[in-house]
C-alpha cells in the first residue's frame, strides 16, 4: 500500500514538473525569449524593376540589390518603401509607406531590423539606375523595305520607299512620314521586368500621314492600285500602346482597335539581310530602326518588278529613327 503512494506521489510530482516546464517554454515562446531572427525577407519599392536580391552577410550585416526606374522617380531622395517583410517577430525602423533616401553617389539607403532579443542587423540597399530606351522621343528619317522573289537569283532588293517614288499614291506618298516623331512614355514595369506604355505617333508639320498606295500603273498584274496599308502601316497614327518583351527583344504595338504588330528596335550599323550564291541584300542604319518581319507571297512571273518588292514578296520593313 506504502509503495503504491509513493508511486502516485511521483506521478503527480512528475506531472507538476513537466505541466511547468511546458509553461515556461510556451512563456519563452511566446516573448521571444529564444528568437534571434532579424531578417528581411522580402522588401520593394515604388517604381522598383525586377525583384531583390537580398543576402545575410553575417550576424550584423546584409545587403539587398535592387534595381529602380530613375525615369519615373523624381526626387531619388524620397523614394517610397512599398512592402516590407520580416522574420517572425522581428521588427524595422522603417515600415511600408515610408521615404527612403538614395540621392547619395552610390545609390544606397540602410534599413537595420531588430530581433525581440535587442540584436540587430543592418541591412545595406543598393539601387542600380535602370532606364527604358524606348522613352523619349523619336524622329522618323526614312522607310525602307526587303523584299523580292528569288534572293539567289537577284530578285531580292533593299529599297527606301522614296526612291520609287512614282509606284506611290501622290497625295500621301510615304514621304508624308519624315517630318513624323514618335513620343513613347513609359507608366508600368511588370512583374517579370518587361515595359509598358503609349506612343504617339505625332503627323509633324504636315499634319498628314502616308497612305501606303501602290499605284495602279505600277501594278503589273491589273493595273489597279493596291492598298498596302495593311503591310506597312505598322507604327499606328496618332495614340497606341507598346510593350517591350525583354527575353526576346520584341517590341509590340497595339492600336486603338486591338490590331498589334510587332518590330525589334536595330542598332546603328551594316545589317546584311541575305547572302547566298554571291547576292547580297544589306541595309544601313546610321542611328536606329524599328525592323518588321513581313510575310509577302513570291511571284515568279513579275520577279524584279518594283511591285515583287513592295507588294509581292514583302519580306522586312524597316522605320529608320533618331532619338531627338
């Protein structure tokens, strides 16, 4: 009998020791006595491309890269904290809506994160200056078009709209487009880091855009004018919508109807567009252009025709430009 109530005696002292154990514990817990987390885990700011790279150093020191659309920021002293996340129970001096300031030459701001311990880590944030391109202002100098049957047979012909002025309707030639500017303004950054905006494309001081007519004398087939527009009014008039797809270099338009077309933007230089059984066809770009991929139908029968180029066998058109 005694030693059953010694048994009991132990249980219930047991059971007192671990119910008060398991008390201090879920106490710790709970204020954070064992914590000593004091990182950030995810962090953004306005007008922020791409997403951080954020690194524990050391016990002390971090360091976060981002990299920030210095276009659209006005005042790179008073940039916005827009998210801000941090490791359980872990707190910041700065908190999401607040300005941080990266005006300094090395483009750096700090943010030091407290764990419930007092222990603290600052975190050093360095900002590279990204800037879209596109943005500005663009004059258009020339139109040139790729096109002919046959390449290796001499058919393929690089030539600027003008110089065959005669195959163009005469009262909104293509010439109509070389007092155009095209105005492109940047107003998002996706997620995936790609660019989004309008573009006005601005009729100059003629107030007038080219109707791309092939004339009807020039129309070896009927004789009828041809209404090109759908192969070369590429860049719409007046406001659109582009995007710029950075994993392929694209460059997309999209008018106020839905209708999309889609350039790339060539860098100043000698482009060769085909080289084949001692035929050439190269275009040159004294600044830059906005080169569209046509996909026009060979025609043997009119092969070195004006009208196998530019109505036929269209094959790329290009929007020589200069950033003003």
């Amino acid at each position: 009998m005694m030693n059953k109530i010694m048994s009991y005696c132990a249980l219930a002292i047991g059971i007192t020791l671990t119910h008060s154990c398991v008390k201090d514990m879920q106490d710790d817990l709970h204020k954070g006595g064992w914590n000593h987390e004091r990182s950030i885990t995810g962090i953004s700011f306005a007008n922020q491309v791409g997403q951080p790279v954020i690194q524990r150093i050391d016990e002390s020191t971090g360091t976060i890269d981002i990299t920030l659309n210095v276009g659209a920021i006005p005042d790179l002293s008073k940039v916005e904290l827009t998210n801000l996340q941090l490791s359980y129970q872990a707190t910041a001096g700065v908190k999401p809506g607040d300005m941080l300031d990266f005006s300094n030459d090395a483009r750096t701001a700090s943010i030091i994160v407290t764990s419930t311990l007092g222990e603290t880590r600052a975190y050093t944030i360095t900002a590279a200056e990204f800037r879209e391109q596109m943005e500005g202002t663009w004059a258009i100098n020339d139109l040139v078009v790729w096109g002919g049957t046959g390449p290796s047979y001499g058919g393929g012909k690089v030539y600027p709209m003008m110089l065959k002025s005669w195959c163009w309707d005469y009262a909104n030639p293509p010439s109509k487009e070389y007092d155009n500017t095209l105005t492109f303004t940047l107003d998002k950054i996706t997620d995936d880091g790609n660019t989004e905006g309008v573009c006005v494309n601005n009729a100059g001081a003629d107030g007038a855009y080219a109707n791309f007519i092939f004339r009807g004398a020039s129309n070896p087939v009927n004789k009828t004018d041809i209404d090109l527009n759908h192969f070369y009014r590429k860049i719409p008039v007046g406001e659109s919508r582009w995007r710029r797809n950075y994993a392929d270099g694209s460059i997309t338009f999209t008018d106020s109807n839905g209708n999309t077309s889609t350039a790339t933007l060539v860098d100043a230089g000698e482009h060769v567009l085909y080289n084949n059984a001692g035929y050439v066809n190269a275009i040159s770009v004294p600044n830059n252009a906005f080169a569209f991929t046509l996909n026009g139908t060979d025609d043997w029968s009119n092969i070195y025709s004006d009208y196998d180029v530019f109505a036929a066998k269209v094959r790329m058109y290009f929007v020589l430009v200069t950033k003003l």
